[in-house]
C-alpha cells in the first residue's frame, strides 16, 4: 500500500508542475505583452488568476473562503498570510481580487518559465542583503502609488514543518504604516495538509481560507511597528491553533 502512495505522490507532484506551465505556454503571447508595460499590470493580474484557478482546480483542490469584512474597489491593502505551501501564490490570487503585487524571494527567479514572469512583475527581496531590503521600499512605494496593493508573506519563508507559525518579519508592517494601507491578515488553514513542502504528502481536498478583521495603520508611526506585527501574528496563530483543535 505504501508503494502504491509514493506512487501517486510522484505522479501528483510532477502533474503540480504540469499544470503551473501548460497555462504559461498557451497564454504566453498574451501575456508577454500585458508585461509590456507597468501600467498594464492589471491585465497580467486577471491572467495570473486564471492561471491559479486553473491549477487549483487542476490538482482538485475546492476552495471556500470566509470574510469578516470586505475589500474595496481602488484600494490599497497590504495582505499577509502563513506561507507553508507552492499552492500558497495560487491560493492569495483567488482569494484576493483587487490586483497585488507579490513581494518574494528572489531565488524563485530561478524557476523555468515561472521564473521569467516572476521576475518582471514581482518585487524580489534578497533578505541577506540590507540594500536589497531598502530598494523593496522604493518599488513598493512605486507600485503602492500607482493603485496596486502589495503581498507578503512576513514569516519570510517557509518554515519546518512541526512549526504551526514562524515569528514575522517586520517589513510588511513598517510598509503598512509608512503607507497608511490597511493590513489584511488572511490564514490558510489547509496548504500544509494539501500541498507541502514535504515531497511524499498531500492530496486533493478543501482548502479554507479567512480574512480576519483589517488592521488600521491611520495614524500610526514607524514605532509602532513591532506591536503590530505581534497583533497580526497572534490573529493567524489564534486561528490555526483553533482550527487545529
């Protein structure tokens, strides 16, 4: 029976990455032009959720999202999630409609075909770098004026996997406030179970996710930083330790 599992795991892992480039290939034209320019952008966004329902789907994953309060139209947010999954990215961008743009790792780059959209439309961040760090700032601040919102996954990576939530990062909240967007905190409650990164695991099913309550950042100043990230660190480990019940 084992042998019959790791089979399937095999087989499910290579149809993840099966379906992560079929989209890329067939759409490639179009969406080689909708990165012709920044402006643009959000016609690469409405791509890149088709392109991640396609794949949920794909791997049989039946999304059901629960809100405590809803976004607006033309504005921007700043949404952060656990990050435990490759599912993660697909996941934000059917959770989310208004267009966003991820800040991540720049080693993701490096991923053929994926990579080279990534690339041109994400903020990549080298976190050993501190010059690497401030340019993220200026990119933001660029995109944050231009109406996007921004994505981040302030755990910095993903961790172990016995670790139900790894401490935050403090950029995404000094982002917040120093652009006074609201923070969104949104917990994915199934991914690791799904999707992780542990290569023999997984497996179609529910995948849940929350949006808790916005979190204000009108008024705040840069010192309050730290607070806010414990606020927010402490609604999605709430939330995963109930869920985990």
């Amino acid at each position: 029976m084992k042998v019959f599992k790791n089979i399937f795991w095999v087989l499910y892992r290579i149809w993840f990455y099966v379906l992560v480039a079929l989209p890329i290939l067939i759409l490639f034209p179009i969406l080689i032009i909708s990165i012709l320019k920044e402006s643009w952008y959000p016609y690469f966004f409405k791509l890149a959720r088709i392109w991640a329902r396609f794949i949920l789907i794909g791997m049989g994953f039946n999304v059901k999202i629960e809100k405590q309060q809803a976004l607006e139209k033309n504005k921007s947010y700043m949404f952060i999630a656990n990050h435990t999954s490759m599912a993660d990215i697909m996941l934000m961008l059917v959770s989310v409609k208004n267009p966003f743009v991820f800040v991540g790792k720049k080693e993701l780059a490096k991923i053929p075909l994926f990579g080279f959209f990534y690339k041109r439309t994400c903020i990549l961040v080298d976190r050993s770098s501190p010059k690497s760090r401030q340019a993220v700032f200026l990119m933001a601040q660029r995109r944050l004026k231009s109406g996007l919102s921004i994505c981040i996954f302030p755990e910095g990576g993903v961790p172990e996997e016995h670790v139900l939530l790894d401490d935050f990062k403090d950029g995404a909240f000094r982002l917040a406030i120093n652009h006074q967007i609201p923070i969104v905190p949104l917990t994915f409650k199934d991914n690791k179970k799904r999707f992780s990164y542990t290569f023999f695991s997984g497996g179609p099913g529910l995948m849940r996710v929350k949006f808790h309550e916005f979190l204000e950042t009108k008024n705040l100043k840069i010192d309050s930083t730290k607070d806010l990230n414990n606020i927010a660190h402490e609604i999605i480990f709430n939330e995963l330790k109930r869920d985990k019940k």
